[in-house]
C-alpha cells in the first residue's frame, strides 16, 4: 500500500529541470485534520520576468536576489503516519531539499519518529524555535 501510496505522487519531472533549491514544510493531520505538505522553489528571476513584474506593479526583488515560487501542494486525508513518512520520504527523494520542517509537536512527533526510522543512517538536525540553526548544524557536524 505504501508504495501505491507514493507512485501515485508523481511531481512533473520539469519542476526540478528548472529548479534547484527547494524548501519543503508540512502541516500534519492524521483523522480529522489532512496532512498539507508544500514545496516551494528558491529561484533569482530571469530579466523577462523583472520587467513583466515592474509592468504589472508586482513587486521586484533586487537584482540578483531570490525569490520563491509554490511549486507542489499535496494534501493527505486519513492517511496513517507511517504511510505519511513514505509519502514524505519519497518527496524528499525527488526534491532533495534543503529543508524540511512539520510541526514539532502533536501528531508531527510521531511523524518525525516514523520519518527518522526510515531514514535510517541519515543524520537530522532538529532545531528548536528558539534555537539558531547555525549553532545546531555546527553541533551536528561536530557530533
């Protein structure tokens, strides 16, 4: 089931040719809340899409600066947490981003535990709200 679960999310293969730098976050349910999972890519904008942005009053960012488009929203219902971490897994797998972050409490602990054992020998670097990733990821490395 697991597997049919995750085949069945399939990304067009043209978000990450014309993408690199993905960031990914989910807000998790299980029963009566759905598990929404987004995927957003990191992108400089071409000239072309400046000016069409400076045309139509849209903001522009400054030359050479990034900016973030949605590329993927996925909404799980009733699905159990160990499938869910498959499903996760395998978005992981495709977008290979640079973060992923879920509700670090409730419903989303129990998700990061199943996530965590599938994974197996990868290494996670779990910050807290209050923490600055920057020490976390130093800790990690060091650990």
């Amino acid at each position: 089931m697991a597997d049919v679960l995750a085949q069945m999310i399939q990304p067009p293969t043209m978000h990450t040719s014309m993408h690199s730098v993905f960031w990914m976050g989910a807000d998790i349910g299980v029963v009566s809340d759905p598990t929404e999972i987004v995927v957003w890519a990191e992108y400089v904008p071409d000239k072309a899409e400046r000016q069409r942005d400076r045309r139509a009053n849209i903001a522009v960012p400054d030359a050479g600066m990034t900016r973030f488009k949605l590329v993927s929203r996925i909404r799980l219902e009733q699905i159990p947490l160990p499938l869910q971490a498959r499903v996760v897994m395998h978005l992981i797998n495709i977008y290979k981003p640079r973060a992923f972050t879920l509700d670090r409490t409730g419903v989303g602990h129990g998700l990061l535990q199943n996530i965590q054992q599938l994974a197996g020998s990868a290494r996670f670097v779990i910050a807290e709200e209050a923490d600055d990733p920057r020490n976390a990821a130093a800790a990690s490395a060091a650990g």
